[in-house]
C-alpha cells in the first residue's frame, strides 16, 4: 500500500488552560489554506462555547475514530482531526486508520454563543494529554475556546515548534473522497427522540464478535428501530455496529439521532449516523462493511474519467468561497454549467479534499484538506489501470459492445440503459455497487475522447 509522510508542525502543544475569563481551551492548529492563501498557523475561532462539556466530548469522539483501526487491529496509525472553518461554524473531521469509518463533529453558531469563524481549513493538534482534559470537563462552566495560535505569543515563541509526521495511506485520502460521494446519494430514512435514540445505540455491540459480523439491517417502527435479519422495504443498512462505539460519549446530551441511507436493494450499503445535541451535530458515516474501507467503493471514478469533468472542476474551484452550504443551482448559474456537470466538478474537487457533504443540509461544503491535492487521483489503482488500458489501444468499440484485452485475456464491455457492464470477475463479484471496473472505465474513457498517454497494459 503507497504511503507518503504528512508533516505537521505545532507552534506549541493544544491544552486546557486557566485565565482570567477562565478555562481556556486552546487548540493549536498546522499548516494550512484560508482566502488569504496558506498560513503556517491560521486562526479560526475565539471565543465561548455554550456548551462545553458536549463539545469535548463531541471532539473526544472524533478523536477516538482517528485513533482507531476498526480492522486488523494492528498498526495503529492517527492523523490529527481536521479543522475547517466556514463564516458559521466549526467543523472537525477525522477517518479511521482502516478507512471504513468517517467522523465529523459540526459545531454550529449557537453552540459557539454567536460568534462567527474565520475561513479555512487546517489539522488541529488533539494530544494525550489534551484528550485527558477534556474528559474531564463536566457541567455548564464556562469554557472558552482558540482555534489557532494568539498571534502575540507565537511572535515571541522561543520554544521548539512540536512536529508529528504520521504516514498517510493514498487510501486514507480517497477514502474522504468516497464518503463524500457516498453520502450525497443519501436520504433520511428514521429520526428517533432523544429517549429512544440512547436506547437503541446502548443496545449495540461495542467490540467485534461472531454476532456482530457482516451487515445488520434496521426497520423504522413508530419512534424507534426494529432490527430485522433481511433487507425489507424501507430497511437501512448497520454494517459493523460496533463502529458506533464513539457515539457513547455523547449519548446523554443528545435530542435525537438522524440515520442516513440509501433504498435497500438486497446488498450491503454504506449509512450515516447523526446524533442532534446542543448547538451541534456528531456524524459516523459506516462503510458497507467493516472490511471494507471507503476508498475501494469507486463512487467517484465515472467524473475522473472525463476531461469536460477536469476544466469544469477548475472553474468551479474558483467560483468556491468556503462557504458552509453549496448551492449548485446557484453554481451552475454562475459558471454556465448545467446542474449535472456542477455535480460532477464537485465530485471531481472532493477527490483533493476540496469539498465534503453535509447531510443535515443536503448540501456540500467547502474545505482545502492540507494534502497533496493530485495524489489521490494519481494513485487510485482502477483509475491508472484505465488509462493505461485506454492509452494503449487495448479497448475495440463496436456499437454498444466493446472488446478489452487486458493482459492474455479478452473481456467484453456492453451498454444497457447507460450502464456498463463486463464479463470480469470484479463485475461478477459487485454488479457496479463499487463502481466501474477498470475495462468499463478504459471503454467510457475512450467513448468521451479523454486524453490518456499511451502505455503497456
């Protein structure tokens, strides 16, 4: 597995603190992009949180998932949430060092008594020491909170800046890529009050075990949910419960609990798990099963195999301002885009961490992960095999059938209702549930003319 090295440098260590206004939570943040350019340590946010204790607890838990591998426990491997900051809100994004499991903690305007965020995204240093603290607030004291250096004392900083370098798997930033597409194709499918919604996430397994493997389906019944051993009308997907886990820290501040889905189809699928507290929200986005990591679902393939897909994204890059809701009408209007063409650029974005999608809104957001912008789309292994396939004349178009020869074997391609479907075993073995093989690819790649430098298959 290709891994590069993710270099972040804090000015000093993220702490809970005492001052005269308080305790003051300081969360010292890297390198990162805002409207001003790329900062060494950019300021978001100072000021009160009005509810402390939840929002510790709420950063604890994404904290958990980053530290977390929920498969082949071994190799443990954390990279440091992410910060974004959107004009209203504060969001703080982490993936499990498995890939299967994306958490996001949205910290709202009324959860930081009114006060407006800066603009940008950055990783925010969250520590041992830190993580100690912070399970150790309690109550409603008041708790204020620095995103970001105080400009005065980093200027006379003498001491050491405190660095982490924590290898980052090329899956790890494809998988941000895949959830995003993932969860846009989602519904709301239950909303559970407060009451039923800690019954029911308490009832779950919090460790792997024989009666937890595979996928788990849901019913909405009345306020709750009715577990079922098949996929019935309605039914939403649990794959792996345990993964849940981190949502018990919050459990007994939250209102209620939104589960996310699509129709069930009879296969195992992805979900989103939403739990509604105080002035914000704690999101887990599961994979389709707990062996299977977001970055191998091929959700975003289709928009990276087209060349209209690559100049729409540049002009839609331009036309983003952080904002905490896209608006692709809005977009397309600006741009000149049709709405689907729009939708495709933001796929295409999402694959350089540009943007992600919020299912409360039914919107994407804005944010510039601090990584290598091209390497996941350069190392997505389907995507380079295509190319290398289309490049080197090895895909015949005939109609709506194609020949692929891809080393001593020859597939067939065929089109049906503007699906493709192929004679591999990839194709057998998922039916398009994760995207296009790569044959299929290097087809639609040669159909829409997309440019592709020539290679040996």
């Amino acid at each position: 597995m290709t891994r590069s090295v993710q270099a972040l440098a804090y000015a000093r260590p993220s702490a809970l603190e005492s001052s005269q206004a308080g305790p003051l939570l300081g969360l010292e943040t890297a390198g990162g992009l805002t409207p001003r350019g790329a900062e060494p340590h950019p300021r978001f946010f100072s000021g009160f949180l009005t509810s402390p204790d939840v929002a510790a607890r709420g950063l604890l838990a994404v904290a958990d998932v980053a530290s977390t591998r929920y498969y082949q426990r071994t190799l443990p491997s954390s990279l440091d949430p992410v910060v974004t900051g959107n004009g209203d809100r504060l969001r703080f994004e982490s993936f499990s060092g498995c890939c299967g499991v994306y958490a996001r903690l949205d910290v709202l305007q009324e959860g930081l008594d009114g006060a407006r965020t800066g603009h940008g995204t950055t990783n925010v240093d969250v520590n041992n020491p830190l993580r100690e603290a912070l399970s150790r607030i309690a109550g409603d004291d008041p708790l204020h909170l620095r995103v970001g250096p105080d400009e005065m004392a980093v200027t006379t900083l003498d001491g050491p800046v405190v660095e982490k370098k924590v290898p980052l798997p090329d899956r790890w930033l494809r998988g941000f890529a895949e959830a995003q597409v993932v969860s846009a194709s989602f519904d709301l499918r239950a909303e559970l009050p407060a009451a039923e919604a800690v019954r029911f996430l308490r009832s779950l397994p919090r460790s792997s075990g024989g009666s937890s493997r595979g996928a788990r389906w849901v019913v909405p019944a009345g306020k709750t949910l009715r577990p079922t051993t098949r996929p019935v009308a309605a039914a939403v997907c649990l794959p792996g419960p345990e993964r849940l886990a981190a949502l018990q820290r919050v459990l007994r501040h939250a209102t209620s609990l939104r589960v996310y889905g699509p129709v069930a189809d009879g296969a195992a699928t992805a979900s989103a798990w939403e739990v509604v507290l105080p002035g914000m929200r704690l999101t887990l986005t599961l994979s389709p099963d707990a062996s299977r990591g977001f970055s191998g679902e091929g959700g975003v393939l289709d928009a990276l195999a087209t060349d209209d897909a690559a100049a729409d994204a540049e002009l839609v890059s331009v036309l983003l301002a952080w904002e905490p809701r896209i608006d692709t009408a809005d977009l397309a209007e600006q741009s000149g885009l049709t709405v689907e063409r729009v939708r495709a650029a933001l796929t295409r974005l999402g694959t350089a961490g540009r943007v992600g999608y919020d299912l409360a809104d039914a919107a994407y957001f804005h944010r510039e992960l601090p990584y290598d912008a091209d390497r996941a789309e350069r190392h997505n292994p389907r995507l380079v095999a295509a190319r290398q396939l289309a490049g080197s004349g090895a895909v015949v178009c005939d109609g709506d059938v194609a020949a692929v020869a891809s080393g001593e074997r020859r597939y067939q391609v065929r089109e049906r209702d503007g699906m493709l479907s192929c004679t591999c075993q990839w194709w057998v073995d998922y039916r398009g549930r994760r995207g296009p093989c790569k044959h299929a690819l290097a087809v639609r790649m040669v159909r829409r003319g997309v440019r592709v430098a020539g290679g040996a298959r």
